[in-house]
C-alpha cells in the first residue's frame, strides 16, 4: 500500500494481491495452529506460542521438541518429562532454526533489491522468474518430506499414498491454473491453491 504509487500499481491489483494473499494463508494457517495445539500439551504455551510466532514451521517445531525429548530418555507429555528435556527442547528448537533466519537475512536484501531494479527500469520479465522461482524452491522443498509422509525424506523411503496425494495435487493446481487462465475465471485463480489443498488431502484418505 505504500509504494503502490512509486510502481505504478492500481487499486485492483491491491485488492487482488491482499485477497489472494489472505486466501494462500488459510491452509498454512490451519496446520500451524492444529500443530501449536499439540506441542502445548508437551512444552507449554508460551515457548509454543514464541516459536511459532518466529518461524511458523510447524513440522519442524513438532520434530525438532519430539527429538529432543527422546534425546534425554523421555517424550513430550510423559509424567518424566524433566525441566532438562524442557531446557533440551528449547536448546535443540532454537538452535536448529538458527538457519532459518539467517538465510533469509543474508538472502532477502539482494532479491529485493533486484526486484526493485527490474521494477523501475520496466522489466517484467525478471520478476516473474524471481517470483516462479521462488514458489517452485517453496513448494518443492516442503514436498520432499510429503513423499515419505512427512517423517521421510524422498531420498529415503517412498510411501504409494503419499506420492499419489503430492502428484494430484501438484496436477489439480496445474489444471485449475489452466482453466481459470483459459475461461478467465478470477476466483478460481485465486483458489486453485486451496482447492489443490483438499484435492491432495481426500486422495490420501481414499488412497490409504
């Protein structure tokens, strides 16, 4: 909203942005809050809440606290759950997000700065391969993990429902983009995220 004058951008294309923007957030949003819900009963609400809040990756939260805990012989919730495993939980959670922020601050200058160069000189071009490309990184990377059901990686173990689960959905948002594209269907552009979501989730029920 600020710099909506600077680089020429309408009105709509604000109010487009904002709406898929506050619609691509619905799904993340969920899984956050569903796995916040659970760590609370291991680790309590305010570390849950503070790292939640810092990184929002909720698997790695999940995984990095679990492994913690079974590092000093006990899982989260267990009546032997020792302020150790708690101070091993808040060591191995903060430490192991380290990279996730500073990748991000050693990266995310010099992509903005690029963006906007191309920006003011007219070029198009550059910020749709830096956006595209940015996506594909995103969802590829978290992907991997969906092969295996989210506990292995692709490169490890390959699990039938699971690959049928990320392949139709990666294959629906393909099709909803190409028909909303093609009949010039605004809503379905925007909620062929959303849609690809629950396409992938229900094949994993009736595939399992």
């Amino acid at each position: 909203m600020k710099y909506k004058r600077e680089f020429s951008i309408s009105p709509q294309d604000v109010s487009r942005s904002m709406r898929s923007g506050l619609i691509c957030t619905i799904g993340p949003a969920l899984s956050v809050f569903i796995a916040g819900l659970g760590l609370i009963t291991g680790i309590g609400g305010p570390l849950t809440l503070s790292r939640l809040s810092v990184i929002g990756n909720s698997m790695y939260e999940s995984f990095a606290a679990q492994f913690a805990a079974q590092a000093v012989g006990t899982t989260l919730g267990a009546a032997d759950f020792s302020p150790q495993a708690f101070t091993a939980c808040i060591f191995v959670m903060n430490l192991g997000g380290i990279a996730m922020l500073v990748l991000p601050t050693i990266f995310v200058r010099p992509v903005s700065m690029a963006t906007t160069k191309a920006a003011k000189s007219g070029n198009s071009l550059v910020m749709r391969v830096l956006g595209i490309s940015a996506a594909l990184g995103s969802f590829g990377y978290t992907s991997l993990n969906y092969f295996g059901g989210s506990q292995k990686t692709l490169l490890t173990e390959l699990q039938p429902k699971y690959v049928v689960s990320v392949m139709l959905g990666a294959a629906s948002m393909a099709a909803f983009s190409i028909l909303a594209k093609k009949k010039n269907i605004k809503w379905l552009r925007e909620w062929s995220l959303a849609f690809s979501l629950i396409v992938g989730a229900v094949a994993t029920v009736f595939v399992g």
